[in-house]
C-alpha cells in the first residue's frame, strides 16, 4: 500500500498549494495575486498541496494567525524545483545510507520535506502521509517571483464546508473539496524525498 503519496489539485503546468495567514498577510497577498509586505521573505514557509491536512493544521481558519486560508498556484516547474533540492527532515532509510549522512544535506538543505499523516473530512488522521515543503530563505525569492501564477482567498469556502459539516451535510461539504489526485513524480524526485 502506497503510504507516502504527494495529492493535489494539477493541471498540466501548475499545482495549488495552500498556506493559512492572519488577514495582514493573506488579504494583501489575495489581492495583488502575489506576496507582498508584511510577508517576510526572510524565514522559512510550508506550503501543503493538501486542503484536508492545512484545515487539520489551522482548525478550519480558526487558529491564530491561519484565520485565511490561501490556494497559492504554482508552476510545475517550480515545484519539482523545490522537491529536487528538498531533504526530508527524517534520516529515512530509504533516502540515506545512513544518521551522518541525512544530517551533513539537512544542515545544507534550502527546502525541506515532511510527511505527515493526512487528515479525514472530519480531521482523523489517516495512514497515507500528506507532504508539506519547507522553503527557506535561500529560495523563497525563487517561490514569491517566479513560480506563483497566482494567488485566491479560499477563506468563503472553508467557512462554507466547515458550515455544512456542522449542519451535519456531510455529502455536501465533501462535494465542495478540492478535487485533488495523484500527482505523478520522476522516479528519481520520488526516492530523493522518500515518496512511495
């Protein structure tokens, strides 16, 4: 059974990715398509091809600081990119020969990987892993200026599903997610980041 599996929304030349901001990040962000100040390019951001996984994470936009849920559309180019100079932040045998090895490239790593378990509609945690990335500082400017197309607000829709699974209309939210499958990886960008 394939239990680390990268699934998104894809066409042929972009993947959506989603991130949770406080409105002072994610409105300027939704309006000019891109991120702007105050977004800070000076630290790392996760990006999440799974919607399910990101509202585990900011409990449906209610947490924090994740109160907008963004869907970032990226080039494929760009996330294959990032996935060929990605470590996983565990020493994953099947990745390397052995601890010193995963801890001499993660301590050069610009991108990290990470699987984590993918969530239900009702936020269980499931076997599959989801992926999320890491990009670091190194490479940020690489993610805001070249490979996002475009950036819209999917805040409406999380209240709305979020709002139908209260109602207990469990069919009806489910038919809202976004219709994510598997994306197909190079062999080789597979084995590098641990992927089945």
């Amino acid at each position: 059974m394939r239990t680390r599996e990268i699934r998104a929304l894809h066409d042929r030349d972009s993947i959506t990715v989603y991130q949770a901001y406080g409105p002072e990040i994610g409105g300027p962000a939704a309006r000019h398509g891109t991120f702007v100040p105050p977004f800070s390019r000076t630290r790392m951001t996760w990006i999440k091809p799974s919607f399910l996984w990101l509202m585990a994470r900011s409990n449906w936009a209610r947490k924090p600081g994740q109160e907008t849920v963004l869907a970032v559309r990226i080039t494929r180019a760009g996330w294959e990119e990032a996935l060929a100079q990605a470590v996983p932040t565990d020493p994953d045998r099947r990745v390397f020969r052995s601890s010193d090895e995963w801890r001499r490239r993660f301590a050069r790593a610009t991108v990290h990987v990470q699987w984590d378990p993918e969530r239900s509609l009702n936020g269980r945690k499931l076997e599959t892993r989801s992926i999320q990335v890491g990009l670091s500082r190194h490479i940020v400017d690489r993610y805001v200026d070249d490979w996002i197309l475009g950036i819209d607000d999917r805040t409406p829709l999380v209240r709305r599903i979020q709002g139908l699974l209260q109602a207990g209309r469990t069919a009806q939210a489910k038919a809202l997610l976004p219709k994510e499958r598997l994306y197909p990886l190079p062999p080789a960008l597979a084995r590098g980041i641990g992927a089945d």
